[in-house]
C-alpha cells in the first residue's frame, strides 16, 4: 500500500479524521454506525494499489469529535470531498454509511 495520509478538517467546528492513499480515480468508504473507517482496512488496502481511496470517521465515531449539535451526514462526506478537490467518487457505504452515500 502507498504511503497513507492522516488528517483531520473542521465542519461545524467539529474535527472530522480521514485518511487517503493511492492514486487516480477516487474511492470513497463510509462506515457502518457501528463502527469507524478501519471496517474498511481490507478494501483500503487493496483499492490503494489502483484508485485514490478515502476513508473517514463521521461524527461521533472513532477520532472524530463528538457530536454536540444536531448533524446532516451527508454534508461530512460532501465538505470531506471539497476539502480534498474531489469533484467525482465511487462511493462506497455499509448500513448507515450506505444511507449517507445514497442521500
């Protein structure tokens, strides 16, 4: 796997953790409700070697901040998107995760 970028960034000021590795067409995991981004760890790995893939922890979930306010999950993944200049993505998502990618 290509070297992995850890970051966070700030929506609503909250800090929202991702992280991005590979090169190319952009892949885009979100999480189950229940867990955090390494649910992906097997698929991050993988699609690394061919793709640009992301993955990130929602509010509330592993090392993002807590939620304090009322949240439009769909708006972590979009600002996640703008914030690393991805204009199109395969979007990937498990249970709630998979709400999110459809909304």
């Amino acid at each position: 796997m290509d070297t992995v970028l850890k970051e966070t960034f700030r929506i609503d000021n909250a800090k929202i953790y991702y992280e991005t590795a590979g090169q190319g067409d952009a892949i885009v995991l979100v999480h189950a409700g229940f867990l955090d981004n390494r649910m992906w760890d097997a698929q991050f790995a993988f699609f690394s070697r061919f793709y640009r893939v992301v993955r990130f922890d929602m509010r509330g979930y592993g090392r993002s901040d807590a939620v304090d306010q009322p949240v439009v999950r769909r708006d972590e993944v979009y600002h996640l998107m703008k914030h690393l200049g991805i204009e199109k993505a395969v979007m990937v998502g498990c249970s709630l995760g998979g709400e999110m990618v459809l909304d």
